[in-house]
C-alpha cells in the first residue's frame, strides 16, 4: 500500500485522477481475460 501526505487539494485531485485512470485504464482483468478494459473494448469493436 502506498501512503501519501497531501499539502493542497489539487494535490489530492491529481494523485486520485491518475490512480483511477491507471486502475481502469492500464490494469489488466481476470473477467476481461487478462485484458485491460481499453484494450477490450478494442477487441470488441
């Protein structure tokens, strides 16, 4: 687990956007056969 200390808001929005995007984005998924959601929906299209 990584910890973090914040100084401002912004700071809290910008780690919580990239963390969302890598979780959706770059990692993959069991049920999506070890495929990334982007690159199911690639596979779908």
């Amino acid at each position: 687990m990584v910890f973090y200390l914040f100084r401002t808001l912004n700071e809290v929005r910008e780690i919580t956007e990239h963390s969302q995007n890598e979780y959706n984005s770059e990692r993959p998924y069991g049920s999506l056969k070890n495929l990334t959601p982007k690159e199911y929906r690639l596979l779908a299209d």
